[in-house]
C-alpha cells in the first residue's frame, strides 16, 4: 500500500461520504446512504455486493447515488445481501436533524444566578427536542472573587478548559485545569469554581440533559 492510498483509507477521509446526485427525494437518499454505510462496513466492493444481491453493477452504483427508486424486490435483495432488516435501509428518511451555529461574539450574555461580578456566561447553543436537550456555555472569569457560586441541576456537564487555571470542585474532589484539560460530571452533585489560580479563565461548559418527563 502506497503512502497515497494510506492516507485515502485511514483519518477522516475515510469517513467522507461522496454527495448524492439530485435526484428524486428523501427516501432514495436515505436508502442510498444506507447502502453504501452497510456496504462499507461489510468490507465489499460494489461488484461483490451486487452479485450477492443478484442485481448488476451498473443498478447498484445508481442506487448508492440515489439516482433511482428501489422496487421492493431490489430491497429485500439488498437487506438480505446485507444481513439487515428491510426497515434499516430506510433509515433517516423522515427524520429532521436540528443543528445550531453560532458565529463568534453572537452568543447571548445570560444574566442569572451565578452571573456575578466577573462572571460572565454567554450561551452559544442549545438544541431543545421531545425527550432531550443540550446547552453550551462560553464561561469567561475576569475578576478574582470572595463568594464563588455553586451549582447543582439534572443532567450530564461537560467542562474544556480553553485559557487560564482554577481549581473546580464536585462534590468533595477538587480539580486543577487548564487549557486542554476536559472534565465531565454529574450535575446533581454541587460544583462550581473554587479557586482562579490566572486569569482570565475561559472555558466551555455543555449540560446533556436526560429524558425530559411530559
């Protein structure tokens, strides 16, 4: 294997997926998509899985692009070639996946308990479902202060130092960060900053929360 074609099988080049041509809709893609994902990872070439599925070459490379519709036949021939349930090749077709973007300085200064003197956070994202949600923080410490504050809620935290040093307490462990150093905690146990140790201290901080009861 040369150096080229290492580079091509390993990274994340090798997690690119090519564009689907235009085509005729949300199902195909999804199928196309799915196809090709469990293809991959069953390690077969387009002619070796189209021979399996009993269906020529020529018909599969236009189904991994999407670039015709799949008669029911054709599908169970592909599911059963792959091992898989028929329903797992529809996957994603109606799903709608939220994301949120951010440009930098946009964020909302949120003004709250825990907002005190020196204490800035700024949201930068929350995505907000049936049964989940997620919020990040930029958290910026300018200013050295007496009273500290604590927090405590549902859900999983995740903190990345980004610049500076401080110590950060959960429960009765302490932690001394600093850039590069990540920590994850359990939101039910109080926590919050105990001592800034250089200033200013910048860090990202992002709650999962769990399933959200109606």
């Amino acid at each position: 294997m040369n150096e080229e074609q290492e580079r091509i099988d390993h990274g994340p080049a090798a997690r690119e997926v090519n564009q689907p041509a235009p085509v005729e809709g949300a199902l195909e893609r999804a199928i196309a998509l799915q196809v090709r994902r469990y293809r991959q990872a069953t390690g077969l070439t387009v002619g070796d899985m189209a021979k399996r599925a009993g269906i020529s070459k020529a018909m599969l490379s236009k189904i991994e692009n999407a670039q015709t519709s799949c008669s029911l036949t054709t599908l169970s021939r592909l599911a059963a070639a792959l091992d898989v349930p028929v329903t797992a090749l529809f996957r994603g077709a109606d799903d709608n996946r939220e994301a949120v973007f951010t440009q930098a300085g946009t964020g909302a200064r949120i003004v709250q308990r825990g907002s005190r003197v020196g204490h800035d956070y700024t949201l930068i994202g929350a995505l907000r479902g049936q049964h989940k949600r997620m919020e990040a923080h930029l958290v910026t410490l300018t200013e050295q202060s007496e009273v500290f504050p604590l927090f405590q809620h549902p859900g999983t935290e995740l903190l990345f130092m980004l610049e500076g040093e401080m110590v950060y307490g959960h429960c009765d462990a302490s932690y001394r960060m600093r850039p590069g150093d990540a920590l994850q905690l359990d939101g039910e146990g109080m926590h919050g900053p105990q001592e800034l140790v250089e200033l200013p201290i910048r860090f990202l901080s992002v709650v999962a929360y769990g399933d959200i009861e109606a």
